[in-house]
C-alpha cells in the first residue's frame, strides 16, 4: 500500500460529501494545508478548536477532518493576534491540514443524519427533506423496532450519545407512544413544518429554542383536543449541538479507511473523543433545608 496525500484524502471525501451540495452560505472543503503533503493519520472531530488541534499534535497526525468550518463567517485577518489567526498559524507550524465538511456531510448516504438515525435505533430511514435523490436529503425518518414511550425514548438517546451538560430535554406526555421518529443533527427548529407533514411521534434535534418549541407543543396540543383521543404529537427530544453531530464521525473515519484502501493507499485514522460542546456546568434551584 502506498502513501495516501492530502489530495488522495480530499477526493474520497468529497467523493463521499460533495462540496456542490452544501448550503450556499456554507464553507466546506480545505481550510489549511498542502494538497501533496502526505497523509498518515487523520483525526475526525466536530469543533476545529484548540484543544482538538492539541490531539491531533500530540497523536501525530497529518490532517484534521472537522464537521463545523474554522472560517464559516468572513474574517479580516489571520494574524496571530486573533484567536483564529493564532490556530492557522498553529496549524501551518506543524504541519497539520485542516478540512472541513458540514451541511454536505448532513445530507449525504451515510453522513450526520444517518448516523444519528442509527445511533437512536431508527430502521427503514428515508429523508426528511429529499435532496435529489431518493437517498440524500436533510434529516431522516424512520420507525423504532419496537414502540415505547417518550421518556424511555428519551432516555435511549441519553444512553447513546455523548454526555453533556445540557443532557437531553424532551416536550410532551411523558407516557406518550412513540414509535415512527424524525432526527436532524444540529440545529433543527427551522424544519418543523417538514416534520409535522411527516406525522411523526418524536422529532429529535438540537438547539431548540423557546418560541418556535412553545408553538409547536401548543399547536399539537390544540390539534389533539379537536380530534378527540389523539396523541399531541409530535414530541421533542431536545440535545447539545455536539451530540447530535458526533456520531457521525465514526461514519467518516470507517468509510475513509475503506475507501482509501480500495484505491490502494491507507491511512490510520482515529475518532476524537473529547467534549467540545461550549457548555461546562449545568444548575438546578436547590431545595429549601427545614427552618
């Protein structure tokens, strides 16, 4: 087996995760480094943050593959002087490529929304918003192997996700039937029309915010009191950003091996497992002692 290079890694990948389908405010694709520099190890995270560039120094490898984009919004400088410059400058020093690939890697076979619908126990999944094909697309639905109730669902994806501060949230009848599930990695708030014509139990997503999860709750509230007996659906199941997008990695390092291997080049490659989530603590009111 011969030595895979930058580029060797970047067409797999974008063979995987077609730069042409990301959002058009997105910026995927290579953020640092040299395509013929060689490529022995990659390590895949979510954040291109410090303590991730620290991992991947410290294992030795030669290309960072992130979901989130170090450079999403436009910038004015990479001087050392900023917070981002000072990571490139990191970067370029040690002789780390950087590449990104997000809402290409949400909508692909295979990619964020696949893995999250495997990861909660999703079967016979289909889009929830179909790209152009029948395979791709935003989101997936699927149905449970077997019905429970929403916080036994619940507690499932607490079990299969990455711990967190926030830990996971959900909306509606604790005792509540669900069965048939929507799940969109990241933020997810702004698909909630797609999910109810979905006529799903649960929808599981991340970063949901007060005003659109209040409307949705009590619109399905309301809609369940015309109908007479019918269940208020659908459900939330609210996690970290985080989360919701690291299954996915697992995903992409497997796939990348195989797909290299195939081509005849091999890479090691290695998941990160460190919580980049942003929140560090969570506090609830503590009970008032006896007077």
């Amino acid at each position: 087996m011969s030595t895979a290079s930058v580029a060797d890694v970047l067409r797999v990948l974008e063979h995987r995760y077609p730069p042409a389908t990301a959002e058009d405010w997105d910026a995927v694709g290579l953020v640092a480094g040299d395509p013929a520099a060689p490529v022995r190890r990659v390590l895949f995270a979510v954040d291109p943050v410090v303590a991730v560039l620290d991992e991947a120094v410290e294992w030795g490898a030669d290309l960072v593959v992130t979901h989130h984009p170090l450079l999403l919004r436009g910038i004015h400088s990479v001087a050392a002087t900023t917070f981002k410059g000072a990571l490139l400058h990191r970067l370029i020093r040690s002789g780390v490529a950087l590449y990104a690939a997000h809402t290409n890697a949400d909508a692909a076979v295979g990619g964020v929304a696949d893995a999250l619908a495997a990861a909660v126990g999703l079967v016979d999944t289909v889009p929830l918003v179909a790209g152009d094909d029948e395979a791709t697309g935003i989101g997936r639905v699927g149905a449970l192997a077997s019905p429970t109730t929403l916080q036994a669902f619940a507690q499932r994806v607490a079990d299969a996700l990455p711990a967190t501060a926030q830990g996971v949230r959900f909306a509606g009848d604790s005792d509540g039937r669900v069965e048939r599930v929507a799940v969109v990695g990241g933020s997810g708030d702004s698909l909630f029309d797609a999910v109810r014509a979905a006529g799903v139990d649960a929808y599981v997503t991340a970063d949901l915010r007060h005003h659109p999860a209040s409307e949705l709750r009590e619109r399905a509230e309301f809609e369940a009191g015309l109908g007479g007996d019918g269940a208020a659906t659908p459900y939330l199941v609210d996690l970290a950003h985080f989360a919701s997008e690291w299954p996915w990695l697992a995903y992409a390092a497997r796939d990348l091996e195989a797909d290299l291997t195939a081509r005849g080049t091999t890479v090691e490659t290695r998941v990160s497992t460190l919580r980049t989530d942003p929140w560090t603590g969570r506090l609830t009111a503590q009970p008032e002692g006896p007077s």
